[in-house]
C-alpha cells in the first residue's frame, strides 16, 4: 500500500510541477527516472531482510521506469517509437532477471505483463503483424519457461 502512496505521491508532484512550470521537461523525466531506479535498487538491498517488501519496491521502480518511458515517448515526443519499445523491452528482460533470481511469481507475472504492453504502449498506428506476434510468441516462451522451472507448476 505504501508503494502506491508513494506512486501516486510522485504522480501528483510532477503534475504540480508541470503546471507551474518548477522545471525543464528533460530534468522532470530524468528525476523520475532516477526515483525508479532507487526503488529497485532499494528493493534489491532489502530483498535478504524483508522479500515481500523488497519486492514491492522493485515492482513500484519497474513501473515508475516503464511510466517514464511511455511518457517521455508519448507525451513530449522526446524519444522514438523504437528506442520506447527497446526500452521497454529491456525492463522487461530486467524484471524477468530479477524474478528469476528471486524466485518471485508475481515479480516476473508483473515483468511480463509490462512486455505484453509494450507495443500497445508505443504503437504509432503501423501494421507489423509478424513482428509483433513474433515478440508476443517470444514472450510467452520466457514465461512459460519460468513456470516450468517451479517445482509443482503446470
């Protein structure tokens, strides 16, 4: 729950800060995207004291980094619709690697459904039909290949 305060916290703070014009564009994303990293990286220290805690965190820094991105992409267009989607792709690879390593379901169920949205996140309106369904079919190749490794997971 806290997280989510968190979350909304820093939500209405860059939305105060946009409105009154505190700060550049380019120093508000990167500040969010700073936050997102801290959260993982703090979720990752604490991950041996308090799991469920460190994971949390590390789920609100993934979603803050994803939330950055499509932001930065879709509402400033300040990066293009392929370095979005590599991005985007890349904290789903993170998420995957922290999951696995933690041995945490809802992390990785979390990561994947961050790679699912992907290329509805930074759709520019073009038809790739194979690319995208050759992603999605990726996809669910590396989920269902984490389940498979869980003992008593079908």
């Amino acid at each position: 729950m806290g997280v989510v305060l968190i979350f909304f916290g820093v939500s209405f703070l860059l939305k105060y800060a946009i409105d009154n014009g505190l700060f550049p564009i380019e120093l508000r994303l990167i500040g969010s995207a700073l936050l997102g990293i801290i959260f993982v990286r703090l979720g990752w220290n604490l991950r041996l004291k308090s799991r469920d805690y460190g994971l949390v965190l590390q789920g609100g820094g993934i979603g803050i980094l994803i939330l950055t991105t499509f932001v930065s992409f879709k509402s400033y267009a300040m990066i293009a619709s392929p370095l979005a989607f590599v991005i985007l792709v890349a904290l789903t690879a993170v998420t995957a690697v922290l999951a696995v390593g933690q041995d945490s379901l809802n992390l990785a169920a979390f990561g994947f459904l961050g790679g699912f949205l992907a290329p509805v996140l930074v759709s520019t309106g073009q038809d790739h039909h194979i690319v995208l369904f050759s992603y999605y079919a990726l996809l669910n190749l590396g989920f269902y290949m984490f389940l498979g490794r869980k003992p008593g997971v079908s």
